[in-house]
C-alpha cells in the first residue's frame, strides 16, 4: 500500500469519527481535528493575544525564585509571565512565601509586555480588593464560556480558537463579555434580538450551542430554610400555633411555596425553593413576620433559630437524620406498653 493511500485511509477513519452532521468536505469555515491528543482544545479566551497594560488578569503561580515568583496567564493560553520582587508587597518583604505560593491563583495587574521577547512584568501589590473582585467575577464568567465551547469543539473534533472566532470573540465584542450573551439567549425576556441566532454558524451547531448553554448556566432552583421555636401556653395552645403557621405557609407562591415541618415541639423548619436566593429569603422573612404577630397576638411567642439562609445538600442531609432520630425516639418500643393482666 502507497503512503497516499495510508494517508486516504488514516483521514477516513478519523471523518468517520466525526459527528454525521458536520460534513467535513464543508464544515463552513471550522476545521476538523484528526489527531488523539487533544491538540486542537487550546485557545486563549480572548482576541488579543497579549494583556493590555494596566489591565488586570488572573495568574497561576508556577514557580518562585530569587528575583519574584513565574506565572501562567490563565486568560491567555498560559502564557508565561513575572511577578518582581519588589512588585509582591508594599510593605518589607521578610519572606516571600507568605506572600505567595505556588499553584495559587492571583489577580495581578500588567506593567509591560514585550511580545517579541515574550516578556511580561506583572505587579500584585498595585492591584486594589475591588481590582480582585472585578477580575474574579470576569475570570469566572470567561472559565464559563469556555468550558462550554471546549465541550462543543471536543463534541464536534473541531479547533477550538475556530470556535472562539465565531462564537466566543464577536460575543466579547458586541456584549462586552460572552458570558452575558450566553445568558440572554437563555432569558424568557428576549426584548432584543438573540444573540445565539446573529452568529455566522451553521444552524446544528446552534442548536448544539444553546443546548451546552442551557445546561449550564439556566438558574438551579435554591432552597432557603430558617428554624423557629414557636409555643403558646395559652388556652388556644396548639390551635394558636396551627393558626399562625397556616398564616405563614399562605404567603407562599406556586413558584416558591412555603413548607413548615415540625421536628420535635417546639421546633419548625420553614423551607421554600427559589431561583432567586434573595426573593426566597426575603419570603422567609416575611413568613416569620406574619406567625410572630398572629402567634403574639394569641399570647404565644416565636423564636428564630436560624435566620433564613440557603442551605447545601449537607445541611438538608442532616436535617432529614435529625428528624428521622426524632421519629424513632418517639416510636413505641417493647416494653412501653402495659402488660396483659
């Protein structure tokens, strides 16, 4: 066999991998990988190949030596770049190591780029907590739209920067960051046009798009809890109770409902599920308004053991053991009963 026809039969096998609906004799401007090792999933996440100076980006530590500490340029394909020593602290440096430590991330802000010699001077102590936050909740959203477009262009065996050059960088430019893009063309308000549906890609590979974004970035419902202690030792006691319970549970929505639970007298969980945090802990505190003045009003009074809050899967695990020890304490075991005569 010649080595032409290896080569034909080597790039049949690697087409057949390819998704059925991505013809790869046109593919609309993307090339199709062959390769195994996974090559064509590197890009930076942005157009500009180098960081602007004075801009702010998020660094890996690598490597610290004499002069300052070596880093990686998450943003920008892992770059490397370098941290002075004398751009680590305003203050006396005693020891670096409790500056900084390696495989740490750090916000740092770029003080001059050399892009022959490939030289990048960052500084940490120029950068100010509201340079962090900025540049974390950026960092954050771009991590984002990246994994989406690194599973799209791992799906489809496609180069990821092709992706970035249709996808990713005419959304950076048009919305200011992809991540809002993705978000919009999720949102059930669509005033403005769809960001998705302006693209210059084939209609599959939106569809395919829309379905990664939908899957990761769609609100995930939040569970909000708070615990009370609420007791009446008047002559309307337990119905008092019921009552002002009931007032609560019916300021809930079809699409946060309130639940009231009791563990033990005079203990109750009060939960809902929301997909804003805030709105469901702001309806928890309302709830907890209305029982304390039907339950003062009858004589009783309410205690909050814990503020509304959303909680985690652990929180709600323990919860479920609290109340399952509850119910077995409770139950009747042999020997309670009386004995036959």
């Amino acid at each position: 066999m010649s080595e032409q026809d290896i080569a034909k039969s080597s790039t049949a096998h690697a087409v057949d991998a390819v998704p059925t609906t991505f013809d790869p004799e046109d593919n609309d401007g993307f090339r199709v990988y062959i390769g195994e090792d996974k090559e064509n999933l590197i890009s930076r996440f942005y157009e500009n190949k180098y960081p602007e100076i004075e801009s702010v980006v998020m660094v890996n530590v690598r490597n610290i030596a004499d002069m300052g500490a070596y880093v990686s340029l998450l943003e920008f394909n892992n770059i490397e770049g370098m941290i002075l020593l004398s751009e680590l602290s305003r203050r006396r440096i005693r020891s670096i190591h409790k500056l900084i430590r390696v495989n740490r991330n750090e916000v740092v802000m770029v003080l001059r780029v050399d892009e022959e010699k490939g030289y990048i001077d960052l500084s940490k102590r120029r950068v100010s907590p509201e340079d962090v936050r900025a540049c974390e909740e950026r960092f954050n959203k771009a991590k984002a739209v990246h994994g989406i477009l690194r599973h799209l262009a791992e799906r489809r065996k496609l180069y990821l920067e092709d992706l970035y050059e249709k996808i990713g960088w005419p959304l950076y430019k048009k919305y200011g960051h992809a991540f809002d893009a993705f978000k919009l063309a999720i949102s059930e308000e669509k005033n403005t046009s769809d960001p998705i549906a302006e693209l210059d890609i084939p209609q599959d590979l939106k569809d395919e798009l829309m379905i990664y974004i939908t899957r990761r970035l769609a609100p995930q419902p939040v569970k909000i809890r708070s615990d009370i202690e609420v007791s009446c030792f008047t002559y309307e006691g337990i119905d008092a109770i019921r009552e002002a319970l009931f007032a609560g549970m019916a300021l809930g929505t079809d699409q946060s409902p309130v639940k009231i639970k009791l563990i033990a007298p005079p203990i109750y969980v009060l939960s809902t599920t929301t997909l804003e945090k805030e709105i469901g802990i702001g309806l928890l505190n309302q709830v907890i308004e209305v029982i304390k003045e039907k339950i003062t009003a009858k004589g009783g009074k309410i205690d909050v053991k814990m503020a509304p809050k959303a909680v985690s899967v652990k929180e709600e695990t323990e919860l479920q053991e609290m109340m399952e020890r509850f119910a077995l304490e409770n139950e009747e075991v042999d020997g309670d009963a009386p004995e036959d005569e």
